[in-house]
C-alpha cells in the first residue's frame, strides 16, 4: 500500500502528460496496439487451422491403422486382357485381412470395405454416390452420431439384407422433401431401404473414410448383387477392375502398440503382395506431425507478430527521447530543488508504462475482435488461446520498460546546471 503512496503521484503524472499530448501519444500507441492485436490474432488463426487439422485426425481414431488398396502404376498391376478389353487385378484381399487378424500382435479387430462409385436413384431424382460395402464394425472404429434409424447389423451381414445407411448430405440431395427411413431407393442393380442416416466427416487436410455422398451396405450384399469387379464400357472395348477389398481398418489394443502393429502388418503384406498395390496410413503418426507442424507455425507466427511489437517498442523510445529534450529545464528544476535521479527514472518508465499497458489492453479488444470477425464472414475456426492473451499483454509491458529505461536514465543523467541553461 505504500508502494503504491509512493507512485501514485507519478502515475497521476503520466497521465496528465499522455492526456497533454494526445494525438501524440494515440499515435505512439498505435505501434503497440497492432503489435499486440495482430500477435494474438495470427495465433488465433494458426491455432484454428491446427485444430480442426488435430481433430479430424483424432476422429480417424488414433489405435487405428488404415490399410488402403493402390492402383500400381505402369506395368506393375497384375491384368488379364483379351482383344475387347482389360480386367486390372490389385489390391487388398479377403485373406489379408484373415492373415492380419490373426499373426499381428495387439490387433482387437478388422473392418473390411469395398468402395465404389455407383448411380442412386429415387423416382426421377438421381446421384452419384460412394457406396461402401462393409460390416457392422465400421461403425465402432470410424464413429459417427446418427441422426435417425440405425446402423448395420450383424443380422444385416448374415441375411444379406438389401439395407443401406447414407450420410446427411446423400440424404438432402437424393431425399429431399421425402420421408428419410423406410424409403426404398435404386443402387445400380438393387432396391435398398434406408435405413438410418449419420454424419459426415469429410476430414480436410487428412484422408477420412467419408466423401460428401455414402451409402453403407452389407458387404455381403454388395459381393451378390455387384460382385467384385468394375466393368467400365467404352468405344475401344471394356475396360474394368477387380479389388476384393478397398481398405481395411485395423483397431489395435491402445496407442502403446499401433508403430508396432503398422511395421508388422507391412512385413505380413510385403510377403504376399509382389505389386506395391496397397498403403498403410496411421493416422497416430499423422497426428504427432501435426502437432509438431502446429508448434514450428505458432512460433513463426509469434516472431512475425513480434516484429510489430518491437517497432512499438522503438516508437515509445523515440518519443520518450522527445519528451526528455522538450522537460529538460523542468527535470534541471526537479534536480535543483532536491528530487534524486532514481525519481526522475521512475517518472519517465510511468509515463512509457501508461502508453505501453494502454496499448496493450487496447491491443488485446483487438485481436479477440479480429479472429471473432475473420469467423464469422469465413467460417474458418480461430481459437483464441488465454496463453497469448497474457503472452502479447506482457511482452508489450516489457517492451515499454525495457524501450523507456534508455530515456529515463538520460534524463536522469542530466547536469542540474546544464538543464537549467537549456531554453
């Protein structure tokens, strides 16, 4: 309480002189101010952009491992042709999955799927959609709300039940006005009934098992109505291609085993596939890059943002210099009547903190405001973190002591004669 006595005076002080000189002292600000604004918002904006990558990777589950069939390039994908056409043979297996379930350590389960890409049609309404044969199982490890109906069954897989699940945005395009369940609609060859719909997840920067348009059936159903070959006819003859399995999804025990789980599903299909005609994605590993891309961006976003600070900082110094020639006779008074310098250093660091803390809280309204507006007219996510809050609040503080000591000791330097010469 005494302490704060014995300032009072001189921050009453400092603001009597920042209220003297306003436009000047509005203008020293600005440097802070912008300083301060953009370090939160360029943080805020690199860590929105780092969060949604983070959590569309979190929601590919990170005890899983992805195992996707590649088309080999040139002449490495197995054929067989004939003068009409080609039939291309690649990819993953029935016994792959068989082989990986039961010789991978930490394995709790394996999803199959085959995707392809097929014509839906409800009355004169048709789209295109990603229909993904698969087993009920996919929708513990790839886990999305639903919101209406249900999943597939296991009843489901063993009647090979025509029966589909779509995601929200097939169901808009293709159902519209129409009621959502229990409606019956055309999959290439097949009559399904829907019989629940989820949410996607379309997973930006990262390969999510969603596209904008699914239909999940039985795989069961998919092998008997479709088989697994895809016949595409054009004027040079039929081209086609056969891929038992698109992907297959591997939940291990826990994270502890999934580098280990990854190696050794690699060394199993290294062994029975002659072709480079699969690959294996591990969305735990995708994870930690981000997070370390995530870091290397934040600090190149905060020393860019520094640089603004740092200019502020330079600003308060250079008018506090013109402060200090314009009080000389006013400080050679001060010293000829008595005050010692330590005051005098004290009154010009208050009259720098005063512009320095002002600009700072001003600073701070404006980077909350900033990723709030980019928001709302982009619908980019910002999140603004309270670590840079404080972080750019106290560098600017210490910008405004440590550029205000220089002036504050040169004034206080200054010979009580001399000063009072000084016109």
């Amino acid at each position: 309480m005494k302490q704060f006595l014995y300032l009072w005076p001189f921050v009453k002080l400092g603001l009597t002189d920042v209220w003297r000189h306003k436009t000047r002292s509005f203008l020293t600000m600005l440097g802070v101010v912008f300083g301060v604004g953009s370090v939160i918002a360029m943080l805020a904006v690199g860590e929105g952009a780092s969060q949604q990558a983070l959590d569309s990777i979190k929601r590919l589950g990170s005890d899983n491992i992805m195992v996707q069939s590649v088309k080999p390039s040139g002449e490495e994908g197995g054929s067989t042709g004939s003068q009409r056409g080609t039939l291309a043979v690649y990819g993953l297996l029935y016994e792959d999955e068989e082989r990986i379930r039961q010789t991978v350590p930490g394995v709790l389960m394996t999803v199959p799927a085959r995707m392809t890409r097929r014509i839906a049609r409800l009355g004169e309404r048709q789209l295109e959609m990603r229909v993904v044969e698969t087993v009920p199982g996919w929708f513990e490890v790839v886990q999305r709300p639903v919101m209406a109906g249900r999943v597939l069954s296991l009843n489901d897989l063993e009647v090979r039940a025509n029966v589909c699940v779509l995601t929200e945005h097939g169901v808009r395009r293709l159902l519209a006005a129409e009621g959502m369940i229990g409606q019956r609609i055309r999959i290439a060859s097949g009559v399904f009934e829907v019989i629940g719909i989820v949410k996607n997840e379309t997973g930006g920067t990262v390969r999510a098992p969603d596209s904008e348009a699914d239909a999940y059936i039985p795989i069961t159903t998919g092998t008997r109505l479709f088989g697994e070959a895809s016949i595409r006819y054009s004027a040079g003859g039929m081209e086609g291609e056969k891929v038992e399995l698109s992907q297959i999804i591997v939940k291990m025990r826990d994270t502890s085993v999934v580098e280990m789980g990854s190696k050794a599903i690699e060394a199993v299909l290294e062994r029975f596939h002659k072709k480079s005609d699969y690959r294996i994605d591990v969305p735990l590993t995708l994870l930690r890059e981000a997070e370390r891309t995530k870091r290397t961006y934040n600090i190149v976003l905060g020393t860019i943002a520094g640089i603004s600070l740092l200019v502020g900082g330079i600003g308060i110094m250079n008018i506090m210099l013109a402060s200090v020639t314009e009080r000389t006779k006013e400080i050679g008074i001060r010293r000829a009547i008595g005050a010692r310098r330590s005051r005098i250093v004290v009154q010009f660091l208050i009259n720098t903190c005063v512009l320095s803390i002002g600009g700072g809280v001003v600073g701070v309204l404006l980077g909350v405001g900033i990723p709030l507006i980019i928001t709302y007219f982009t619908d980019m996510p910002t999140v603004v973190q309270p670590y840079s809050l404080l972080l750019a609040f106290g560098i600017s503080v210490a910008i405004g002591i440590l550029f205000g000591l220089y002036p504050a000791m040169r004034a206080a330097s200054l010979d009580p004669i001399e000063a009072l010469r000084h016109e």
